[in-house]
C-alpha cells in the first residue's frame, strides 16, 4: 500500500530529525506555562482560561511545523516524484498529513493532560480537553497542509501559512474550547465532540484534494 | 441586434467594452448615492430607541453585505478561472479583492461606532462583528499569497484555491461564531434589527446598497482593465493600442 | 508514442520557445539541445506532466497527457537535475521508497542487486548525507533499473558521473531502446547511443 | 424635515461623532481606492509612452 511507505517514510524521517518534533513540543509547553507568569496565578481565573490557552497553544505549536511539510521533500526533488506517481496524489498527501498528524499532534495530546493539571482542571475536564485534541488536531494538520501546499518555496511562506490558515482553524477553536467549557459549566459536550467529529470527516474529504490541487500549482 | 457574448470574455475585448461601461455605472452609482443619503438623512425620521445614531445603517448594512457578497462573487470567478483556464475570469477575482477588503474594513470600522453609544464600548464580540472580523482575515490572505506569487499563473491559481477553501468555511466559521456567541453573552441589541424598522428607513437602506453595488462594479472594471494592461502588455493587442495611443 | 505538436513556453514575459513539434516512436531516443536558458528543463518538465504548455499540446499514444494524468505517469519515469534522495535515509531505503511511489514494490534483495550494478555495493546502509555528488546521482538512477516504464525522461543524467557510471548508464539506455523503450534526454556531454531512430532537437 | 438648522444637522442629536465619523471614514476610504487605481494605471501609461518613445527613436534610425 502506497499510503504505508509514505507513513512510514515521514516517520523514519522524523525519528532521525527528532529536533523538529522536540521543537513543536517545547513550543506546546512553554506557551502553555507563559500565561500564569503573565496574568498571575490566580487559580480560579487560570482555571477558566485553561480550555482557551491550551487550544490555542496547540494551534500554533501545529502552525510551527507546517512548512516543513513540503518544503524540504520540493528542495530535494522527491515532491516531483510523488507528484508523478502513478498513485492518487491526494492518497499520497493524505498519508503525508496523517504522519505530520501523528509526529506533532499526537505529542500535543499527550501533553495536554498534563499543562492542564498546571491549571488545576478537574480530571474529567482532563479527559474532554484530551478527547477534543484528539479529534481536533487531525483537522489542524490537514488544512494546514493546503496553506503548507500553496505557499511552497515561497518568500514569508511561514508568515503567509499563518495567515492563510489561522482563519480557517477558528471553527476547530472554537468547539475545542467550547467543549471543555460546557462541560466544566456542567453542561452536555456531546454536540461540540460530534462537530468537531463532522469537521474532522469534511476536512478528510475535502482537504487532500485541495493540497493535491494546489502541489500541482505550486511545481507548475 | 444580437451581441456574441462569448467575444467579450477575450481580454482584449473585454477591455474596450469595459471602458465603455465604467461611465454608466458610476453615474448610476453617483445618483443613487445622493438619492440614497436623501431619504436617510432627511425622509427617515429618527429612531425612537437608538435616536440619530442609527443613520449609520445607511452605509453599515451595504458595506456588511457587500464585503459577503463580494467574497462569494470573487470566490466564483476565481474558481471558473481555475476550472477553464480563462485568464480574464481570473484577473476579475484579483481586482474584486481590494474592494471588497475595504467594505469589510468599513462595515467594521461603522460597527465600532454605532457600538459605542449603543453598548458603551468600542468593540463587542458580536457575532456579526466577529464573523466580519474573520472576513477581513481571508480577505487579507488572498491578498498577500497572491501579492507573495510572482508568476500571474500560479498568483490565480492559487488564490482561486485559497478563495475556494475559504467560501466553503465561510458559513461553517459564520455558524461557529454564531454558537459561540450564544454560549457566552446573552442576547444583546444586535445591529440589524432595528425591531420596528420605518419603510423610509428600509427604502433608504436600499437605495445605498443598490449605490454600493454600482460603485463597486465600476471600482472593479477600473481595476481590471488597469490589471489586463500590466498583465497582457507583451501582446499583440496591447502594442496595437499603445500605437493608437488609445490606451485610455 | 509521444508527440508534441506546437509546444510553446513562456516564463514572465518572455517567451522560451515556441512551435516546437516532435515525434518520438517506440524504440526512439530524443536528445535535446540548446544553450543553457532556451528552455531545455522547461520542455522536459511539461513533457512529464509537472507543467502546462503556454500553448500546444503533449499526446501519449495519441492522447493528451492532461487528460490521462496518472495513466501516463504509470508508464513513464522521469529523473529530474535534483537527485530525488533523503539525505536522512539510507540507500537502500531511497531506492525502495522512490521505487514504490513510482508504483513497483520491491523486495530488499531486489534494490540490493540494482545498487550493486550501479557500483554502489555495499554502501546499502549508509545514510545518503553521506555520499558524494555522484554516488547520489546513481542512487537516483537506480530507479532506471527497478521501475518497467517504457518512457524516460532524463536531464542531465550524466552530470557528476565518472567514466565507468557513464558507461554503465550508456548501456542501460541501449538496452531499453532495443527493447521497444522510449528516452528523452538533455546532456552536455557527447555521447554515442546506438537507437532505432534518434530525433534530435535543438532550442535556440 | 428632521432638523431645524444646520448645527442641529450636524449634531446628530449628540451622537455627531459617531454618524460623521462614519461616513468620513467611508468617503476617504473611497477617494483613495480611486485615487490609487488612477494611479496604478498613470503609472502603466508612463511607462508605455516610455517603451514607444524608445520604439520610435529605434524605428527612425
């Protein structure tokens, strides 16, 4: 299966460059610890911001990581051969976004339980911020690859990704938190996780299709 | 008489007939502006609730409407362009952006000031508000990847994508903000509805942003027919006009 | 059979070439030529596929290579002037990996033998990072060997190869030739290839 | 009629500030989107009567 070796090729990648996911990370955790220092630790108000500030650390620490996405398999050449490949060129991407998935999502997942006893979250919402992310950070990596696609070998293309894509991951954002909220407010979460569910399969069809389309213009 | 339209969809052309459009749809533009500003400001009476300060709905809603619809259109000729290669289709979605930028940066600009008497404050994340704030967002986006792309080939192509992505998200993201907004505020005064809106009010209201839609499309000829020459200055057609000295 | 038939290209606005018109039957080799700027690159990237011709049209088989996108890609391996290697993953692992986006899997063994007729034997598990300029080209050319397309699309195929790659190269291009394959080439270098029949087209 | 006199036009029964200061940000918004095409497109018929003049002098010789 073409989608196995293209997993499997991104994974040995990022073992032997384990500098790139330490960085995406430690950017995860640091951002995530800067906010006590800045708005004071006062626990209950720390408590409330928790959903917030941990979604959107994890927005950007997935952002930091996008443009090597292409960018380093363009400058070597090997994007011109996935883009000559036989096999579906959206197959291909969704296998690249799935290994981008698992190399800097999965590790944001993992740590998010952990910064959010730091705010003091009640272990249930520990449980809901953990199950948002692992359905939400799939999304982030695969818009991002549209923004990463499109601004290939581009002057400011890391600059520009932000742009391009930050707007776009506002729906995410906003039912990520929103869940861990309603539940520490006592309220249903079911409808935020089965929208994050809806977006997650939408983004699964859409998105491969529309890096493949944009790859293509952006080796034209 | 019968016009063979499909001769004008060639941007040389397009380029003359647009010349030839420009002056009607800014005169329409012009009147319907003055007719407009008339009935708003000397036929609508005042508001009972809000006083005079709703007068600000004369250019608020058009420009509101406006920003939407002008993604939605820009969004539509970028994705023809990209579907059937048309250069001129393309060039229409980079020349509608700016414009619709700007109405997106007015109805924001209106919004904080009909807020602040009305609210008390500058900004209130109101989901209108926000849903223009994300607007302005992609708006600004398509801009600079295009404006980022030196090969016009590639700038159309892959702002048609970005432009496309982003009329998908647009309801998801308006829906999403609209939830959210009922999660964290309760219902506050919301702009657009004036609850007992007087037909001079209404009418007025749309006097302007039929003005808005006239001064847009002449706004945006202007643009293309600027964007044609510097795109298509090393044809044939264009070397004939400079000869003529016809460029205008 | 690969036709080109009134291929024009611009970059900006300048206009590289333009009414090109080939045709290349089974058994034929296609050496291009030209100056460095004329477009050498250019044409052999819209002949695979990766860009579209200002004007004109490619047909494989007597139809348009944008409409049969990864039908043609199935039948054609293209070797660009950047090596296609990670410099992070071994030999071994390039050959197998490009091999199998290409649409052939293949075995350990299988990529063994094909980098030790292109003189890399032994080298199998050293991470690319660490060859020279031409042991990197061969390990992009090893593809050659491992992949059953009939058309190749090669630029500058030779540059950075010393005398006996060379020669190695020459034979494996003989070798399809006779076997009813198909090359477009671009080299600098003047070397004789024996072929069926052989266009040559020159870019101003 | 709304107002008795032209102060009381513009003082928009004490929210002037924000009517005017409305519909001036949207006039200077459009005077200079149209100011900035014209612009572009001086430019552009700079530049070509540039590229003609050149052509002519060329064509005399």
């Amino acid at each position: 299966m073409i989608i196995m070796w293209i997993i499997k090729r991104d994974l040995l990648l990022a073992i032997r460059r384990q500098s790139d996911v330490l960085t995406t990370l430690f950017f995860f955790v640091i951002v995530v610890s800067l906010f006590p220092l800045s708005v004071g630790p006062e626990m209950n108000m720390l408590r409330a911001m928790a959903p917030g500030v941990v979604w959107v650390a994890a927005l950007l620490a997935s952002m930091l990581s996008l443009n090597r996405m292409f960018s380093n398999d363009y400058m070597d050449g090997t994007l011109e051969q996935m883009l000559l490949s036989p096999q579906s060129l959206s197959l291909l991407v969704l296998g690249k976004a799935f290994a981008h998935w698992l190399v800097t999502g999965i590790p944001l997942v993992i740590m998010a339980p952990i910064l959010g006893i730091q705010y003091d979250l009640p272990a249930e919402a520990l449980v809901v911020l953990t199950l948002t992310l692992l359905l939400g950070t799939p999304v982030l990596s695969l818009i991002g690859a549209i923004g990463a696609a499109l601004t290939l070998g581009l002057r400011g293309g890391s600059v520009l990704i932000s742009l391009l894509v930050l707007p776009l991951y506002i729906p995410v954002l906003i039912f990520g938190a929103g869940a861990v909220e309603a539940n520490m407010a006592g309220i249903g979460f079911d409808a935020h996780l089965s929208l994050l569910g809806a977006f997650l399969l939408a983004s699964l069809a859409l998105a491969p299709w529309a890096t493949a389309s944009s790859l293509r213009v952006s080796l034209e | 008489m019968t016009i063979n339209w499909f001769k004008y969809s060639s941007p040389a052309s397009f380029y003359s007939l647009a010349g030839k459009m420009i002056p009607i749809f800014a005169f329409a533009a012009v009147i319907s502006l003055v007719a407009g500003l008339y009935v708003g400001f000397f036929v609508a009476p005042t508001d009972f609730q809000q006083g005079e300060a709703y007068r600000i709905i004369f250019i608020h809603v058009p420009a509101a409407w406006m920003s939407m619809f002008l993604y939605v259109v820009m969004a539509f000729w970028a994705g023809i362009g990209l579907a059937f290669n048309t250069r001129l289709s393309s060039m229409f979605a980079t020349a509608i952006a700016p414009t619709g930028a700007m109405f997106t940066f007015i109805a924001l600009w209106t919004g904080s000031l009909w807020g602040k008497p009305m609210w008390g404050t500058w900004w209130v994340w109101d989901a209108r508000l926000t849903s223009e704030l994300i607007l302005l967002f992609l708006y600004i986006g398509f801009m600079s990847l295009q404006a980022a792309i030196d090969d016009p080939r590639r700038a159309d192509k892959a702002g048609a994508i970005i432009a496309l992505v982003g009329v998908v998200n647009i309801p998801i993201i308006y829906f999403s903000v609209q939830w959210w907004n009922t999660l964290h505020q309760g219902a506050s005064v919301s702009i657009n509805q004036a609850p007992s809106m007087a037909s001079t009010m209404l009418l007025g209201m749309l006097i302007m942003v039929f003005a808005s839609w006239m001064y847009s499309i002449a706004i945006i000829l202007k643009r293309v027919r600027v964007i044609i020459i510097e795109r298509e200055s090393h044809t044939a057609w264009v070397a004939e006009l400079q000869k003529k000295d016809s460029i205008r | 059979m690969l036709q080109g038939i009134n291929l024009a290209c611009t970059r900006g606005d300048r206009e590289l070439f333009k009414d090109v018109n080939f045709s290349l039957g089974t058994g034929g080799l296609m050496q291009v030529r030209g100056p460095n700027g004329s477009g050498k690159t250019s044409l052999l990237r819209m002949l695979c596929g990766l860009s579209s011709p200002a004007a004109g049209e490619i047909l494989w088989c007597g139809e348009a290579i944008r409409v049969l996108n990864e039908d043609y890609f199935a039948a054609m391996t293209y070797i660009g002037h950047l090596s296609g290697t990670k410099d992070d993953l071994t030999v071994i692992e390039n050959l197998r990996i490009s091999s199998a986006l290409s649409g052939y899997e293949i075995s350990e063994d299988q990529a063994s033998e094909a980098l030790e007729n292109l003189g890399l034997g032994g080298r199998e598990r050293l991470l690319v990072r660490v060859l020279s300029q031409g042991q990197r080209r061969r390990v992009g050319l090893a593809r050659l060997l491992t992949c059953k397309t009939s058309l190749w699309i090669l630029d500058e195929p030779l540059v950075a190869l010393d005398a006996m790659a060379v020669k190695f190269i020459q034979g494996l291009l003989e070798r399809h030739l006779q076997q009813d394959g198909m090359v477009v080439m671009t080299t600098h270098q003047e070397i004789d290839i024996a072929a069926a029949s052989i266009v040559q087209l020159q870019l101003a | 009629m709304n107002w008795s006199s032209v102060s009381d036009f513009f003082a928009m029964g004490g929210y002037g500030l924000y009517v005017w200061g409305s519909y001036v940000v949207t006039l200077i918004c459009i005077v200079a989107e149209i100011w900035l095409i014209s612009n572009r497109r001086r430019t552009l018929e700079k530049q070509y009567s540039l590229i003609r003049n050149i052509n002519i002098r060329r064509d005399k010789k």
